[in-house]
C-alpha cells in the first residue's frame, strides 16, 4: 500500500525534525508532502520539498497520516494525527503549560525517551482518547554516529532560547562578556539563536561578529553540535539535544538545573565556567551519560524509521478502547480563524485501516 503521508508544521524550526522523516518516507518508497498553518513560513521551503499551498490541496490530497509538529492540527482532516514535537525537553514553563499539555487533537504521541514516556502515559490513562509509542525524536538521527569535533583552537557554540524572561539573548551584559572573551583570542564562537527571537536581539550578536566569532542563521544545528566542544546557552531545549553528544553544556540560569550541567548565575562567573567545561571532570560526564538515558537512550539514527512504523501499524491496530477527542470548541474555531476555512466536519475517532 501506498501511504500518504502529511508533514503538517507551522515555523520554520521545524524543517530539521521533518526532513528525517521525509527522507526515511521516501527511501521507503510512500509518498511525502509538507503542510505550513503559516503563511510565512512558505518562503523558507526548499525547491525540492513537495508543499500544499493551502489547506483545500490538503484536504484534496487525503493524507493516511499527518506527522505533526505542532500544537495543534486541522481537525477536519480525517488522517491520523501524530504528535511528533517540536522541542525534545520538558517546556520551561509549568506542567499543565508546556510539553505535556493535552490539546485534544493528537491520536498518537511519539515521545522520545522515558523522561516523557510515562508522564505521557499517566495522562493517557487519565484521557483515554490517544495512545503513547516511545520511538525517539527524528531530528536527531542525523546526529547518529557521534562524530568528535577536531578544532585546532576550542570552539563554543552559543544558542538561546526567544522567551524573554529565559534567553540570555536579551542580556546585553551577557553579549559585552561573550564580545570580550571573543577578543582573547582563546576560543572560536558560533552564534545561532531561535527564529523567533526578534531581529533587534539578533542584531546585538551580528554587531560583535570577528574573525573569532560568528552568527549562523540556521535552523539546521547538527553541523555545528559536532564543530564545537561545548555550548554555553540558557534554558532553550538545545541544550539537551547537545548533551547527547556527551559534552560539556555551561548554562545561564538555567530553569531546570541538574549535576548535568555547570550552571551559573552571575555574568563573571562565565569564563571560569568555560575553562571547567573544555576540561570536564569524570563525574560530570557520568551525570550527562545518565541524563541522556533518561530523555533520548536511542543512539542508532533510526526515530524516524520507528516513528513512521508505528505510526502505519497504529493506524491499522484496533483502536475502539479509546475514547473519542474532546469538542474543543474555542480550539476548533482558532484553527478555523487561522486557516480561514470553517467545516462543520470534526474527526473525533482516529481512523481504522
């Protein structure tokens, strides 16, 4: 049979999680389109990804299964709905808030590893209308085989987060010391911040750019986790995917500290925090090897590839022990406002092949 599968995505930082599973899709041989809810996203597509232009070619194209990477998804469409995730950690924001927040519009969560497995799996027992299928997070299979950066000078990644009370992209005091140590001539600096962080912010990085640091926009981040020795960031989620790699992360008043991580809190702590990180003590790499088994064990560059096939027998599994998805009128209708089409049509029940 062949599957038709709906890519259904709203910013553009969600390209790195999709292209896994698009590539995986069509190495299989299904077929593969992308959807944007945003209209602005659609100047980001690159020419060889196939993209519906609205929501009335999606609706004609009929997908199987919609891999979601997003909050929320066109209801009236009849595929199966498939949370795939746009971040990896827990959000920084309260529980009911952030990651594990149920909207009412998924069948399925693909999570990728214990640390949101059984919280999800607690909340579907208490919901009853999804199932739970730990597969790991498709963006990083690229990842996978670990590689070892090889820099003659010693290079830090920095990344933030676009929450201004959490982004260390907003302290300006933060960028004169990143500026200052840049000038010692010690170590490289590679900048890449979230896309939703304003361009005044980002314009405070582009304007201390020297031959020993440099600002990448990008949402493809995998190149430079594997250029560089550490990262020093604040609470963004990147700072997870990095420690995958077992190096050293330094953050900024980090929201959810852990022996994982060298954690600062004061502005002249960061370049002793620094020297720390790029000669890392034993037991820091112990702490970062058992976070990691805790948020993404798999190691082998396959999610994708269990996440497309749970999805497919999922999709073909009996499904009438759940129960149906709420009415979720007021979400319903925000969908509805942002798309600009308004059927009646809802799909509680996932569909059965």
């Amino acid at each position: 049979m062949n599957y038709r599968f709906l890519i259904y995505i709203s910013y553009s930082y969600a390209f790195p999680i999709g292209e896994p599973l698009e590539q995986e899709i069509r190495k299989i041989g299904y077929t593969v389109k992308w959807f944007a809810d945003e209209p602005s996203t659609y100047a980001k597509f690159s020419d060889d990804k196939t993209v519906l232009k609205n929501i009335q070619d999606v609706i004609s194209y009929n997908p199987h299964i919609i891999l979601c990477i997003t909050n929320s998804v066109a209801d009236f469409l009849s595929g199966l709905k498939v949370q795939v995730f746009h971040g990896i950690a827990p959000s920084k924001r309260n529980f009911k808030k952030g990651h594990f927040r149920i909207r009412g519009f998924f069948d399925l969560y693909c999570t990728q590893g214990p640390s949101t497995t059984k919280p999800f799996q607690d909340l579907q027992i208490e919901h009853k209308h999804f199932e739970v299928i730990e597969t790991g997070w498709p963006k990083l299979d690229p990842l996978f085989p670990l590689q070892k950066a090889s820099n003659q000078i010693p290079t830090i990644l920095i990344s933030s987060t676009f929450s201004k009370k959490l982004s260390l992209a907003y302290r300006d005091d933060v960028i004169e010391e990143i500026k200052r140590l840049s000038e010692l001539g010690k170590w490289i600096f590679k900048v890449v911040l979230h896309p939703k962080i304003p361009a005044e912010r980002v314009d405070k990085f582009k304007q201390i750019e020297s031959m020993n640091l440099t600002y990448y926009d990008t949402t493809d981040l995998i190149p430079l986790f594997r250029e560089s020795d550490i990262l020093f960031a604040d609470s963004t989620s990147v700072v997870t995917e990095f420690l995958l790699q077992e190096k050293p992360v330094v953050t900024f008043r980090n929201s959810q500290p852990g022996q994982h991580l060298i954690n600062i809190q004061e502005v002249d702590e960061i370049e002793n925090a620094i020297e720390r990180a790029m000669k890392p003590e034993i037991y820091l790499i112990e702490n970062i090897r058992k976070f990691n088994l805790r948020m993404h064990p798999y190691r082998d560059g396959k999610s994708s590839e269990r996440l497309i096939e749970a999805s497919i027998k999922f999709l073909h599994a009996d499904k009438n022990y759940l129960k149906p998805k709420p009415l979720n009128f007021i979400r319903k209708l925000k969908v509805r406002n942002n798309l600009g089409v308004y059927p009646l049509r809802t799909y509680r029940q996932p569909p059965t092949l």
